[in-house]
C-alpha cells in the first residue's frame, strides 16, 4: 500500500498535473484521459520506478542472500510488539479492577460484620431491658433462687401455720435431738470426705491422663519429625535419581541425534549410489516395460530394446514351438501311415471276402442249375 501510494505521488510530481475539480451538480469524480504524450511519460516513469525499486532489491545483500522481507517482518515485529504492549495493558488493567473489587468486597464484609455485631448489641440491650427474665409471667415456676425466697413447709413442731387438722405430731413420737444432729453431722462429714476423695482420685485420674496425652504428643512429634527427615531424605534421593535420569535422557538424546546424523549420512550415501546404479543413469531396459497402461504396454520414451531374459525368451519360444511343430508333423505322419496300414488291411480282408464269395457263387451255380431244371 505505501508503495503504490508513493509511486502515485512520484506520478502526480512527474506529471505535474493539477488536481481533479468535483463538478457542482454530480456526486461522481469525473475522469478525463490523459494525453497521449502524459500517458508515456507516466508510462517511463513507472517503469524507471520499477527498476530503482528492483536494484534497491537487487544489491541490498539482506535480500538478496537471505531472500527475505526485511520491511515486511520489520512491520511484524512492530505489530507484535504493539499487539504485546496491548495485551499487557489488559492484563494489568484487568489485574487493577480485580484488587479494586477485592478492596471493596473486603470493605462491605467489614461494613457489614460491623452493622450485624451492632444489631446483635442492640438485641442483647433490648432483651436486658424489656425481656428481662424476672418480667415473664412463669418465672416463679423456674426460679433458680425460689428455695431461698420462700419458706419451708414446716419449720418446727410450733409452727404456728400448722393446725390440729395437719396431724404433723403423734403421741410417741421422738422429737429432733442433739444426737440426731450430730450423728446427722457426722454423716454429712463423712459424705463431704468422700466426695473429696472422689475429686482427688478424679484430679489424679485427669493428671495421668494429660500426663499420658502429652507423651503420646510428645511421641507424636517425634515420630513427625522422624517421617519429616524422612521425608527429606527420600526427595533428596528423588532429586538425584530425577538428575541422574535428565542426564541419562541427555545422553540418550545425544547418542540418539548422533545415531539419527549417522542414519541421516548413510541416507544421503545411498541416494548417491542409488541414484549411480539407478535405473536412469544405467538405462535399465526393464523400465520401457512398467508402463502405467497395464501389462504388456510399452512407454516410447524410456524404451531400449528387448532385455537379455525377454530375449531368452523369445528363443525358448521359438524352440519349443519348433519342437511342437515337429512333434505335431511326427504324430501326422504316424497317424497318416497308420490310416494307410488300415486301409490296406480293409482293402485286403474285402478282396478275400470278394474271392470267397466268388467261390461260394461258382459252387453253388451248378446245384442251382439243376433245382431249377427240376422244376420246370
């Protein structure tokens, strides 16, 4: 495009020529002819165009060698590199918008922990105060403190709240002593020591089994730490075996890229010797008779005569045809010879038969003679 645009400014400067006028009442451009003598011109011009262009091809030494489009892959490159610039551009343009929106994704989950924790405050402070437990209609039936607001049924044998009708005392019953409380208290002691043996073998109990928990981590991390140097170890030795094989596969591909280069030269080897002994440059008669035609088909152009074995074979042929030809003339001749013994023998055995008969006719003449005398 630039080239053509170049030359049809080199046109325009060469020519001289003024610039086309738009007529008031058409929409098209109106083209005249050029001269005669302006056609030529540009025609010259052209062509000596054409040829600085050519030398310019000619003698520069990166073309001309190489064979290459330097302007052209200049371009590619430039196109690359604009087409690259672009597409980074996106990446980190992408990559802002992407941390722009965790920002603000961050920021609206805080807003948001921040206004549910302030709802939840605001429950809890209505529930304090409005919903408070003392406020319900039930809260006597529930009351972890009723025992102690209230009092006990009985509180003594005087009890002024306990008539005649409660029958709370009997004639003969034992009243509450001294000993009873104390035996009473005694019992009570000895259910409190009790239970602090009980919490002190549970104590116990609770220490030998975080004592046990902490040797069994203890253990544990030993027995980690043990697996982690293991571990280690054994990438340690993958690592190296990993090593060993890349120089392994190098070595393989070396001697195997040795192997292909030697393979490669007696490739090229046998195309020399085969293209030497070739059926082209020796003039191999076998080849006029390989004709794509079908068998039997001759190609003019590669045709040299008959091979030595199409020759043999010919001379067999007409070997065993002269042999079967005489073959054929000595079985004539036997069976002519035999069909003239066969005639001889017919013509002899009917002259005897002949003569026979004569016989037989003169001896029966005179007998018949003399039946026909009788007779008559």
């Amino acid at each position: 495009m630039s080239g053509d645009r170049d030359e049809a400014m080199a046109l325009d400067r060469a020519l001289r020529l003024p610039p086309r006028a738009r007529p008031a009442d058409s929409r098209e451009t109106v083209r005249k002819p050029l001269p005669k003598d302006h056609a030529e011109v540009a025609k010259q011009v052209k062509a000596r165009l054409f040829d600085e262009e050519r030398k310019k091809r000619i003698f520069n030494p990166t073309i001309r060698t190489i064979g290459i489009d330097k302007d052209a892959l200049d371009r590619q490159v430039q196109e690359k590199k604009i087409l690259r610039e672009q597409e980074q551009a996106k990446q980190q343009a992408y990559s802002n918008k992407l941390l722009q929106d965790c920002a603000t994704s961050l920021q609206l989950d805080e807003q948001n922990k921040k206004k549910q924790k302030e709802i939840d405050l605001e429950i809890l402070e209505f529930r304090k105060k409005y919903q408070a437990p003392e406020t319900r209609r039930e809260y006597d039936i529930y009351d972890p403190l009723q025992c102690r607001k209230g009092q006990p049924n009985r509180i003594g044998d005087d009890d002024p709240r306990i008539t005649l009708s409660s029958v709370q005392r009997f004639e003969g019953e034992e009243s509450v002593t001294k000993e009873q409380k104390a035996e009473q208290i005694q019992q009570q002691r000895v259910w409190l020591e009790m239970q602090i043996r009980e919490k002190n073998m549970t104590r116990e109990e609770n220490k030998n089994v975080e004592r046990t928990w902490q040797e069994t981590e203890h253990t544990t991390v030993q027995r980690a730490q043990a697996l982690a140097s293991l571990e280690n170890e054994c990438r340690k030795k993958l690592i190296e075996a990993n090593y060993r094989y890349n120089q392994a596969l190098a070595s393989e591909q070396k001697m195997n890229k040795s192997i292909m280069e030697a393979e490669c030269n007696e490739d090229k080897m046998a195309e020399v010797y085969n293209a030497i002994t070739g059926d082209f440059l020796t003039e191999n008669p076998e080849l006029g008779f390989n004709s794509a035609l079908g068998p039997g088909k001759i190609l003019k152009s590669l045709y040299k005569g008959l091979t030595p074995a199409m020759k043999q074979a010919i001379y067999d042929e007409q070997a065993n045809q002269r042999a079967e030809l005489k073959k054929r003339k000595e079985a004539f001749d036997k069976q002519e010879k035999d069909w003239a013994e066969l005639l001889n023998i017919l013509a002899r055995c009917g002259t005897l038969n002949d003569r026979e008969m004569q016989k037989k006719k003169r001896c029966l003449a005179p007998n018949q003679s003399s039946i026909l005398f009788e007779e008559k």
